[in-house]
C-alpha cells in the first residue's frame, strides 16, 4: 500500500534543522521531513517504504538504487533528497502504467530470464527505461553501454541485453500497431 | 568510513542569488552541481562546509550556446549526458565528445558536470586533456566581479586549483577550433568505461594547405600532478608531414614528457607505456580527421 507519509516522528537535536519537503514519486505527492544530507535512497526506501530501490554500494558504482528524475537515470545514492523537490521522481515501483501491470521490460526480463537474485533487478529496469526513452531501438552495443552503470552478479549480463532487445522490438512493434 | 553529516543545501533559482550567497558563507560554502565528486568527500570526512550551494536550480546556467565567433560556451549546470549528445559538440569537438561518453557511468552522467569535474581538481578528470586541446577558458564570477582563467592555468596541483571562496565557475568557453583540424581522445582504466582513468591522450592536429603540420597540440591527464600539454612532442610535430613514423617519435616524446606515479589504479611504468601508445593512435586519428576535412566523427 502507497501511503502518504506521516508527520515527522520524534526530531532529534540537531545543528540544522530537518526542512520538510514536498516529493513527488510515481505521480503520487509526499511531505517527509529530511535533515539536508539525506540521500533520495534513503527517503524512498526508509520514509516512503518504497524498497525496491536497492542500496548496494552507495557510492554510485554499482547502480542498484537508480531511479529516473525528470525522466533521468540518477543514482539516488549520492542525490540529494531536497535537490528532487520540484521535480518528478520514477521508482520501479511507478515503472508500470497500473500497480497490477508490468511493464513490456519487466515481462521482458521474467520471459527471457534477464534476473536471478533480484537485487540488481529494479536498477536494470530504469537504466533500461531510460536508455529506451532516448535510444529506443539500441543495437547490441547501445543495449551494453546503456546497462554500463548497473552490476549485476548473477546473470552473466547476456540475458538482460536479450530482454532489453526483445522489450525494444515489442515496444517498437506496437508503436507501429497504433501509429 | 561514515562522517557524521552536517551542512545546509541552499538552492538559488539565479545566478546572482547564488553569488550572494557564496559571498556572505565564504569559506564556510561550497557549490554542489552533480554532487557525484562531492557527496563521497563529504561522507567520508575530507570536505566539512557548513552551507552548499546548489546549481540545480539556476537554470540559466544549465545549456550549451553558441556565440556569434563560433565559441561553444558550457554552462556549469550543463549535465556530462547533455554535453556528450549536443550536436555541435559531436560535431566540432570529438575529443570532449569521447570523454563525456566514455567517463562514469550514465547514471552519474546524468548527474555530474564539466565544471564539477575540472573544479575537483583530479589531475584524472576526463574533460581535462580535451578542454587544454581545445584551449578552452573557465569564466568565473564573484559577487562583486568576474574574470576569465585559461583551462592550463586551472589546476594548481592533485586536488587544487585556481578558484578563490565566494567564486563560482559560471561556463566553460571552448573557442572555434582552426579550420583544417582533426582532434580525438582516448584513456584507459582498469575496469573498462566506470573506472577512473589510469592515464588520458586528447590531441589536436592542425594541417596546412600543404598537408603539414601548423599546429598541433596534445594534452594529458592522470599522468602528472596537474593536466598537462607536451610542449616538447607539439614542436616535433610543428611545420613537418606527420607521416607514421614521425608520430610515432612525438608519441615517445609525450611519454617521456609525462610524469606518472605509481598508485593503486597502475604503475607509472604501465602508465608511461600506454601514453606512447594512445598518443600515437590519437595523433594518427587526429591527421586522419584533419585530412578527412573534418573535426568529426565519432572516435
Ligand atoms: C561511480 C563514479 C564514477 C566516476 N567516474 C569518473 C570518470 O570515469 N572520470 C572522471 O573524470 N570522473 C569520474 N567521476 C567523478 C565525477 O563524477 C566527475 O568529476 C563529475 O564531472 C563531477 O561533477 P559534479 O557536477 O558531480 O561535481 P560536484 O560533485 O558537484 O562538485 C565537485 C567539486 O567541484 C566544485 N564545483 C562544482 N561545480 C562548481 C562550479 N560551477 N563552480 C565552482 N566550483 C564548483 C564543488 O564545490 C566540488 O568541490 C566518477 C564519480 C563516480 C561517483
Ligand atoms: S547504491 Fe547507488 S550506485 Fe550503488
Ligand atoms: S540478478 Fe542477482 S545481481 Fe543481478
């Protein structure tokens, strides 16, 4: 369940206050109270409880916690939270159109086995989201170089390019369908 | 390691807001644009301000333009990704182009800045070696003033450089490059695109109508103190036909120019090899581009 935040709890004593922010997250309007330093990874997965953004490395090696501002791929570990007031922030969570849909790269992913353990998993997805929104019939090379950021210990990389691949071409097949 | 954090974000919307404010902080202040350079320094306790001043926000510094002498001014909000897709910058200057390509990861592309990137002071910074090529300018304003420093002029040693508390880089300026032209650049590290690079080559070859060389210019970065030219290499090269093997000799001049350590990405031996090598591929890259009529191409 996506709920508003609560009020901020007990404030501890601190040298600069917490500010209280307005956050908008997969369409949805939040207001957490956050001491400046706070990472956006630590706000979604900690105030909003949206814990499929992962922290892996939290020094933007290893891609886990990316997340799209403005349609953008960050590592939402070494961004600030109060730097995406204003703005609009995608998790996995808001990748597919409706909470009980997937998204054409999330069942990409399961059919052709682009995940084992997970963990990776959410930061492939938007890393892909975005190469697609720029890049959206990528080559091979594209497909890599786009994934460059995210690590992945399982999978041996191969399958999540061919899930990428095939998300691409149904996505292209069906903007040809409408268009 | 984990410092405690303590620190103020301020996020002006204009660029004199936010000269006011690094004006009245001082040395307590210090501008954050992407962060990716930052937030790891303040984690881990090397950097302790009290007030950050966000570039955000200011959207008049975020945008790459032309002026009406052909120069490509960068704004310093400008995003690494945004550099790296611009038209003209593919275009004009292929050595910027491959750096902001091939350096991080997208993610962190989509954060960091060109200026975040040279004001860290890395003599590793991957823009670096291409703005010496391109002899580019940093314009930096204070609150009461501002004044221009020449890219070669910036760094002052690993980790410092030439910007005084209550300054800000406002752009960086890269003037047209001559016509007849060819650049490229290339760099090396160990885990292939993330890492840091272990050493970098930008070159810039200018051709005379006779096919010699007018001009040529080559930058390194990783492999000395500061980002730094190879006067020596450059004035082989000068009013002769760059043929294979006189390359090849500017090539072995830049490795002997360069002053490599050894440190945990490689040894200066490796780093004073790999030199000679990229520097003669990227001189061979930068006569081919030159004789192609073209500053272009992807490299
Ligand atoms: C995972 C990872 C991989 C990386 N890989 C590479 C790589 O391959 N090559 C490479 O060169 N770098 C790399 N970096 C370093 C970094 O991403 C770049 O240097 C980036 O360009 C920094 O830009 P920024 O906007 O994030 O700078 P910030 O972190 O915001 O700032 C860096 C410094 O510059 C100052 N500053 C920033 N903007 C201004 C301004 N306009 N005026 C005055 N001072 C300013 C800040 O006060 C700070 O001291 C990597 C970083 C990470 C986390
Ligand atoms: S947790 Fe952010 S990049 Fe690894
Ligand atoms: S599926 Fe386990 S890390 Fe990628």
């Amino acid at each position: 369940m996506r709920g508003k935040a609560s009020e901020p709890g007990g404030q501890k004593t601190l040298p600069v206050a917490k500010r209280v922010l307005e956050l908008t997250v997969n369409g949805d309007r939040y207001e957490v109270a956050v001491e400046p330093w706070t990472s956006l990874a630590q706000v979604l997965r900690d105030e909003l409880r949206l814990t499929g953004t992962k922290v892996g490395c939290n020094e933007g090696d290893c891609g886990a916690c990316t997340v799209l501002v403005d349609g953008r791929s960050v590592s939402s570990c070494l961004y600030l939270a109060v730097e995406a007031e204003g703005r609009d922030v995608t998790t996995i969570e808001g990748l597919a159109e409706t909470p009980d849909t997937l998204h054409p790269l999330q069942e990409a992913f399961i059919e052709h086995g682009g995940l084992q353990c997970g963990f990776c998993t959410g930061g492939m997805l938007m890393s892909s989201a975005f190469l697609l929104s720029h890049t959206p019939e990528p080559d091979e090379g594209e497909i890599r170089r786009g994934l460059s950021g995210n690590l992945c210990r399982c999978t041996g990389y191969n399958k999540i390019v061919e899930s990428v691949d095939a998300a691409a071409k149904r996505l292209a097949a069906d903007e040809g369908g409408t268009a | 390691m984990t410092a405690p954090l303590s620190f103020d974000v301020h996020r002006p919307r204009a660029l004199t807001e936010a000269l006011d404010l690094l004006d009245e902080y001082g040395a307590t202040a210090r501008v954050i644009a992407g962060g990716t350079d930052l937030l790891p320094k303040l984690r881990n306790g090397r950097l302790s301000p009290e007030h950050l001043v966000s570039l955000g926000r200011v959207g008049e510094l975020d945008g790459i333009e032309e002026t009406g002498d052909g120069a490509l001014v960068i704004g310093a909000a400008t995003r690494l990704f945004d550099v790296q897709r611009h038209p003209l910058v593919r275009k004009r200057l292929p050595a910027l182009h491959h750096a902001c390509s091939v350096m991080a990861t997208v993610q962190i592309r989509n954060m960091g800045t060109v200026a975040g990137n040279l004001a860290n002071g890395s003599p590793c910074a991957d823009t670096s070696a291409p703005l010496l090529v391109y002899g580019a300018t940093l314009e930096v304003a204070r609150r009461d003033g501002h004044r221009e420093i020449p890219v070669g002029a910036f760094h002052k040693g690993p980790g410092s450089v030439d910007l005084a508390s209550g300054e800000l880089i406002v752009a960086i300026r890269v003037p047209p490059v001559p016509a007849g032209s060819g650049s490229a650049y290339q760099r090396i590290s160990a885990r292939s695109r993330v890492d840091m690079a272990a050493a970098g080559v930008a070159g810039l070859v200018t051709l005379d109508g006779d096919g010699r060389v007018a001009e040529a210019r080559i930058g390194l970065s990783a492999v000395s103190p500061t980002p730094t030219r190879c006067p020596e290499a450059e004035s082989l090269l000068t009013g002769q036909v760059p043929d294979a093997p006189l390359l090849e000799r500017a090539a072995r001049e830049a490795a002997e120019e360069a002053k490599p350590i050894d440190d945990v990405r490689a040894t200066a031996a490796y780093r004073r090899h790999v030199v000679f090598v990229m520097a003669n591929r990227v001189l061979t890259t930068c006569v081919a581009r030159a004789s192609a009529g073209a500053g272009g191409g992807t490299p």
